[in-house]
C-alpha cells in the first residue's frame, strides 16, 4: 500500500507517517520504481503501536525504547516494566504539579468577585504582581 492508504488504514496523517520515519520510529520502506513508498502489515501493526503509546503520552524515547524490545521478542518484559513504571512515576510528578496550578489559578481568581472595571481587576493584578518561579526541573518529558 502507498502512504496515504496506511495514513488512512492506521488512522492518522501522511505527514505524521513521514515525521514518524524521520524519527526512526517507522523503518524506512522500500520503493517502487516510480519512487512511491510501499508499505505492508508489519507498517500498518507499528504505526498502530506508536499512535497508541502516544494516546498514553509516552515520548518518542519511551516509544524508541519500547520498539527496540518489540525487536527483540525472545526478551523478558522486564525493560517493558521498567519504562511503563518510570511513564507512571512521570504521570504522578505532573498531576502534582498540575494540582498546585489550580489551587494557585484558584487563588488568583478569588481576587475579583465582581464586575470591575478591567483596571481594577484583582484577577489581572494578582498575575501581574506574583512571583513566577523558574521551573527549570518541571517534570514533562514531552517534547
């Protein structure tokens, strides 16, 4: 099949097919002899594989690590384990930074409980008068 029938069949865009093999996420493919890509089966399972890791937010490192073990199927899935745990611990590190930003955006919207006029707005003045800290250790791992 040409890359616009495995787009469709796996259900995303030509453009992510191509972005995938740039990243080495897909294999390059063969071509025909008018230059057109082919792709098989085999294309269709694994880009399958990466657009579901990427509805659990993994990264193209955790999916680069997930593939090499896909490749080497007479492996134990401990490595499996490990990257899925170290997926979770990143999850949790972001859902608690995700909580301190609402209770924050909470606060900051406790300043204006009325309709002032946008000059006197506590929400407006509170945001230009905090103190944003540098997050230099933020825990995304998405790019």
């Amino acid at each position: 099949m040409k890359i616009g029938e495995l787009a469709q069949v796996a259900q995303t865009t030509v453009e992510t097919v191509r972005y995938y093999e740039q990243e080495g996420l897909l294999p390059k493919t063969v071509r025909t002899a008018g230059n057109f890509r082919v792709y098989g089966p085999a294309h269709v399972e694994r880009l399958r594989f990466i657009r579901n890791c990427r509805a659990l937010d993994m990264s193209h490192a955790e999916i680069h690590t997930l593939l090499g073990l896909v490749d080497l199927p007479a492996g134990d899935c401990g490595a499996i384990n490990s990257v899925f745990d170290q997926h979770i611990a990143h999850v949790d590190e972001r859902i608690r930074e995700l909580v301190q930003l609402k209770q924050q955006l909470g606060e900051i919207r406790q300043r204006c409980q009325s309709e002032n006029a946008v000059d006197a707005c506590g929400i407006l003045r509170g945001v230009s008068a905090m103190e944003a800290e540098h997050k230099p250790g933020r825990h995304t791992h998405l790019g």
